[in-house]
C-alpha cells in the first residue's frame, strides 16, 4: 500500500465512494438481512430505513471531523483533537480499529458462505477456508498500491451496484410488495415489551451503514478532502439506503420470514431462486461473490491505515518491531481478521463488531459535543441526539443478546477489558517524567509517511 503525496496517485471522489459503498454492501445486505429478520420478522425493510435515518445523525459528526481534520488515521485523530493524548483516545480508537477488522472477517464469512452455495451440502464446513483465502487475497491487492485499490474498488463497484439494483427491480416486479404485519415474535423476547426487538435490530442494521467511516481514514489518499471526504460518506449512505431497503422488500416478497431465518447466512441466494429460477440464483451468487470480494478488500485498506496512524502516534508499541516486513499494519491486520474468521460465527461476528461500533460512535459524538465547540462549527442538538439514539440501540441489542446468546456479551467485555488494560499499560511504560505522553501529531507529514511505508 504505497502512500505518496503525488495528486495523481491519490483516489477520487468516485473511487473514494467506491471504497465506502464496498464495505457497506458485501457486509450488509449479503448475510446481516437474514440476521435482522431473525429479530424483527417481516418489519426487516423498515429496519433498513430507521437504521440509516439514525446513521444519518451519526454522519454528521464525522462529516464535521473529515472536513475539519482531514486524515489518513481519520477517527484517531478525531479523538485525539478531542480527548487529548493518552489512554481514552487509544482505547476508542482500538475499538474502532477492532470493530473494522470484525467487518472484514464478517464480509470473508459471507464470501464463503455464498461461494460454498456453488457446491454439495458437504462442502458446507469450508466457509471460512474460502474466507481466509480471500483474506490473504486482499493483502496482495493491498500491496500493489493506491490505483491498484481504487481501480479495483470502482470496477467491482459498478458491477455489483447494477446486478444489486437488478435484482431489486425484477424482484419486486416478479413477486410484487409484501404484506408487513409485524406479528412476528422473536424467541425469548415474548414478555418484553413491544418493540423492543425491533431497537435492538437496529444494531445491526447500523452495522450495516458503518463502512462510511472508513471514509474517513482516506484523508492522505483522496484529492481535495476538506470537500470530498463529506461529499463522499453522504453519498455512500444515501447509495446504500436505497440498494438495501429495495432489495429487502424483494427478499420479503420472495420468501417466508421462516426461510429467510433458516437461511440467513446466504438469504439473498435463496430468495433469488424460487423467483428466477437456478438462473438467478447463480447471478445472485455471482453478485455476492464480486461484492464482498470488493468489500474486504476495501475494509483492509481502511483498517491497515488506521492501525498505521495509531504505530506513528505512539499509541501502540512500533509497527517496526514486526521485523523487515512491507507494510506491518497491513500483516497484522489481516491476520487478525484471519482468526475472527476462523473462529466465530457469522452471527456472533456481526454482534461483536456492533456492540464495539456503537460504543466508539457515542465517543465519536461526545467528544465533538463535549470538547470541540471552539474549534468545529457545527449544531450541538445534532451529536446529542445521536448520542441518545446509540445508547437506545446499544441497551436494547445487549439486553436480547443476554437472552439468546450471553456468550456476545463475554467475548466483547474480555475485548474491551484487554483493550483498556493493555493500551493504559503501555500508556503508562510511554509516559515521559513531565507526565506527557507524545503521539506524533505533530510529526512531519514525511516523516509518516515513511514510517507508513516502511
């Protein structure tokens, strides 16, 4: 993954929304559709909706960011200008580090899992081998560079936003709308209140949107990004909104809420094929393997810039230390994403990714509100209200998942308290006698580059 400050190198506005719609559609409408209708039954449409209207709200914050700090380790450096160096900026920005590398083993997952859809039933446990491979995949495209990047996430781009919208289209007209009713109970959740579901779905349907903010990590790659990088997340969501809503309600017309659950790991693939025939459940196939192709790809772009901005402000122990590698933060990165494959679920992935996504976000928010009046224009009621609207997901999705699977909730606390833990120790070790804690920021923009590089 080259840096460089030649104009020419960098990627475009196109090729910069490419690389956000990538993330977003191979994560989202390709295995988390079956796992909202899991919670909600047939109100899984409508999810999509409320899902992007309070992603909406949490764009703000980051459009502000972007514009105002624009940054090739984007949401580090948003919460340095907010919080100051030290171990809250570091936990946050490992939490959002580690919720972007979930994304990935997620997108790998459910390439697996569709391209397995190719071959005999006993074949089924080797989707997360098919995974790792396209994992190891992306770390080469990765390597080769910048325009090797956007050249790819563009072409791909194009090919699965029309085959997505085809598929919308012809599905909607073959099976026509259907009837939401709403009456659809989720298990164990019978004496909750009504509605509760339904806000804690929203975690991931959020989930689904969250890949607008490796945008922001594209601030030493893109050209003009005091402008573009704004410009860009808000036409990746508005983009994404439109594909996703239009092809849940195909899928809702095609099948029953009871086969889109017993298939949720590749429900699109199985509602393509009682509508169009074996024909469109390889086009569907095909699609899903272009889109979460693109998606990891993008998503260990992101991630690997992230991870290098938070090596060059000395917030983790110096990516050099690897050895004579090219490109640590990108090894360390997809090796990472290599055992979440390999040992978890989908459905356990998605949750974890979720649950650390919503927590970063609310500090994303806070710190804008709380700490940077005087330096960002913006409205304050706009992070306030995201903040509320996060902490109503948040509560709801852990409350459900402490019913169904309360091993989400162990797995992501020992996450978060190994974070805290080992960042405030290597805090602490890095501390100098004056009590400050230098990050780099102020580093010459070279001089990171070539730390990036090398």
């Amino acid at each position: 993954m080259k840096n460089t400050t030649n104009e020419n190198d960098k990627l475009s506005l196109i090729g910069s929304i490419s690389l956000g719609t990538g993330v977003m559609i191979g994560a989202g409408i390709f295995v988390l559709m079956g796992q909202i209708a899991e919670l909600v039954g047939d109100l899984f449409p409508i999810a999509f909706i409320a899902g992007a209207i309070v992603v909406g709200f949490s764009s703000y914050s980051y459009v502000k960011f972007s514009n105002a700090f624009p940054s090739s380790g984007g949401v580090v450096k948003f919460f340095n200008k907010s919080y100051g160096p030290g171990t809250t900026t570091g936990v946050y920005s490992l939490l959002m580090y580690v919720s972007m590398v979930v994304a990935q083993s997620l997108v790998a997952g459910t390439f697996g899992a569709y391209t397995l859809r190719l071959f005999p039933e006993s074949y089924a446990g080797y989707a997360s081998i098919l995974g790792i491979l396209l994992l190891v995949t992306a770390y080469v495209i990765n390597i080769l560079g910048n325009k090797v990047i956007g050249a790819t996430a563009t072409f791909t781009a194009i090919i699965k936003v029309g085959g997505i919208a085809l598929l919308a289209i012809a599905g909607l007209v073959a099976s026509g709308f259907a009837d939401i009713t709403g009456d659809y109970i989720p298990q164990n959740t019978e004496t909750l209140p009504q509605g509760l579901s339904f806000v804690a779905a929203l975690a991931l349907s959020i989930l689904a949107y969250k890949g607008f903010t490796t945008i922001t990590n594209q601030g030493g790659d893109i050209k003009n990004p005091h402008k573009n990088l704004g410009r860009s997340i808000v036409i990746s969501i508005l983009i994404c909104t439109l594909i996703y809503v239009a092809l849940a309600l195909a899928v809702a017309g095609g099948l029953s809420i009871p086969e889109i659950i017993k298939a949720k790991d590749y429900a699109l693939a199985a509602a393509a094929e009682p509508v169009f025939g074996e024909w469109g459940l390889w086009f569907t196939i095909a699609i899903a393997i272009v889109a979460t192709f693109s998606g990891v790809i993008a998503s260990v772009f992101s991630a690997s810039r992230l991870l290098g901005m938070l090596s060059n402000m000395k917030q983790i122990p110096s990516l050099k230390k690897m050895g004579n590698f090219k490109n640590p933060a990108l090894i360390f990165t997809v090796a990472l994403a290599v055992l979440l494959t390999s040992f978890f679920d989908l459905t356990r992935i998605a949750s974890i990714g979720a649950i650390f996504y919503l927590i970063m976000d609310i500090a994303i928010h806070w710190g804008l509100f709380r700490h940077l009046k005087n330096e960002v224009k913006f409205k304050p009621i706009i992070p306030l209200i995201a903040i509320v609207m996060d902490i109503a997901v948040l509560s709801a999705f852990l409350y459900i998942k402490y019913l169904n699977d309360p091993m989400v909730l162990i797995v992501a606390a020992i996450g978060i308290i190994l974070i805290l833990v080992a960042e405030r120790f290597f805090m602490i070790s890095h501390t100098d006698d004056d009590g400050n804690m230098p990050m780099g920021m102020g580093e010459d923009k070279s001089k990171i580059i070539e730390n990036q590089v090398n």
